[in-house]
C-alpha cells in the first residue's frame, strides 16, 4: 500500500543526524554508480514551467520530484518513489518539507566534509526556509558556539536567530549587514535570491568553509567571482547538473571548471577535500538529482520501524 506523506509527517520522521546521514549515502551512491541522476528537466509553459528532477537507486527504486515556477501560494512539490521490482508506488510526499530538508542535509556533508573539525562560528546571510535548513543540519554536525544572522528584513532576521536559539539550543544574533554575518566566522551560510552578489571574499576569514544554497548561475548569482578566486578547495554536490543549467553556473565555467569537484568524490576519499586550516572551501549547491527520492526511501524506513 502506498505510503502519502504531509509536510507534518516528514518533519516528525527526519531528524537533521538522519537527514544528513542519507545524504552522505546518497553522494556516496552517485559517485558509485549505483544512483542515476541526470541534470533536472524543464518543461516551458504559459507564465511558467513545470521542473522535474528524477533518480534510480540500481535494483531498489526509481522516482521524480515536480515542482512549479508560478509562484501561486499553495504550490507544493510532489516526490513519487517507485519499487524498481514492481514498479509500484511505495510513497509520495507532497510539500516543501522534504526538498528543504534535503537541501539542508546536503549542506550538512559539505559542512561535515569540508569545514575545520574545530570550527564552531556560523554566519548566514539569509532568513528562508533554505537558510534555516541549512543551520538545522550544520548544528548536527558541528557544535555551533554562535551564529550571526544577516537578511533585508530587520525583523525577519532577528526572528530568525530567536527561532535559531528556541530550537537549535544555540545562541545566535542578528546584525545588521552580510559583512558583519560573515566575518570571522568559521561557516558560512548564503542562501538568498539575490541576483548579485551580497558576500564579499574580501570579508571572509582564512579557514573559512562557505555553503552557497541560491543563485550562481552566469546571470544571476549572490556571490562574485572573487569567491571563487580565493578558494582553494571548490565542490558541488552534481557536476552533471552543474554543466547542465542554462546559462551554465557560474563555477562551472573556466577557469573555474576544471577545479570544480565532485563531493561525492571528496568522500570517497578519490579527490582531495580541505588539506589544511587556512583553505577557504566553497560547496555550490545545485541539488543532486535523486536526493529527494533517496530521503524519501530513508523515511519510509524510518517510519515502517517505529
């Protein structure tokens, strides 16, 4: 019988250590083989278009995840997970809890991978729904001292860092620009819409590892190429789909291309993550294909033992 799933229920069944945890497995599968996932597919319409991002676990399951562009108010994402044996549909989830939570759980290995073992300062520019996923998961995997919190919205980014305090248990601030959320920070988080970069490299410490969560393609990106340029270490979490936005993201142009990694690849420990203290690394998220499907599975699991 096949399982429906509310936001509620996938943000009762998986914790951000369970989270993470599969999406550590779900880079791991990619850079295997064993998870299929080709670049998202568009689909233009009128006043919008309809993304589908799909993925095959060989021999387990196969799936998509769809979502809109229109920007209506009850739009929600839709993540079917089918039995690669019967071709049955085990489980759909409807709502935007899932993909944040992936999102935030991807963000939560590069952090795990990539960041200092001793780093314990976080700054984020940003207050959404991504933002806060990706805290979620860097207070799993780290233990976060103190994190500063810098959005437009004066209100919206000192609620953030109540709601960061109430239910992360860390204690966290709101300041009044992106430069005194990031500076000497040990992490930090970008995840806005702007089109133009609102972070500096100039800001950002040495050691400093960065999760960039928004926009980075060629014509619209909230970091500048300086970032880029003074990064040492440079990962994605899909080089396919990095080469695969139209126009391209901008770290998978050259010069930049050929020093993009793959962090599936950094953990399986057949290229080199972070090799010293000083490195500044930066993981330009994309959004694996498959993940949502593989987080799907993960609770699906969860739930049957409970």
């Amino acid at each position: 019988m096949s399982l429906l799933l509310t936001d509620s229920e996938v943000a009762a069944g998986l914790d951000a250590p369970t989270t993470v945890a599969a999406m550590r497995d779900a880079l791991r599968a990619a850079h295997d083989g064993r998870l299929v996932a080709p670049p998202r597919a568009t689909a233009p319409l009128d006043g919008g278009r309809m993304v589908l991002t799909a993925g095959h676990l060989v021999g387990q399951w196969y799936g998509s995840c769809s979502y809109d562009t229109f920007g209506l108010p009850g739009s929600e994402p839709v993540v079917v997970l089918h039995d690669a044996g019967t071709g049955g549909v085990r489980a759909v989830a409807v709502g935007t809890e899932l993909s944040s939570r992936r999102t935030g759980g991807l963000g939560g290995v590069a952090i795990d991978a990539l960041a200092r073992p001793d780093a314990a300062t976080l700054g984020v520019v940003g207050s959404g729904r991504q933002a806060w996923a990706q805290v979620w998961a860097a207070a799993a995997v780290r233990p976060l001292r103190e994190v500063r919190v810098y959005s437009r919205s004066a209100a919206r980014r000192t609620a953030f860092a109540n709601r960061i305090h109430a239910e992360l248990g860390v204690p966290a601030r709101a300041v009044d620009s992106a430069a005194a959320a990031v500076a000497g920070r040990d992490i930090v988080v970008i995840a806005t819409s702007s089109t133009t970069p609102v972070v500096a490299a100039a800001d950002l410490a040495p050691g400093t590892h960065v999760n960039a969560v928004g926009f980075k393609q060629v014509d619209r990106h909230e970091f500048g190429p300086d970032l880029l340029d003074r990064a040492e270490v440079l990962v994605t979490d899909s080089p396919a789909q990095a080469a695969g936005y139209a126009p391209p993201m901008l770290a998978a142009l050259p010069p930049y291309a050929e020093r993009l990694r793959d962090l599936g690849a950094v953990l399986a420990a057949a290229v080199p993550g972070r090799t010293s203290a000083d490195q500044i690394s930066v993981c330009c998220a994309t959004g694996l294909g498959g993940t949502e499907l593989f987080l799907l599975d993960r609770l699906v699991r969860v739930t049957a033992t409970v």
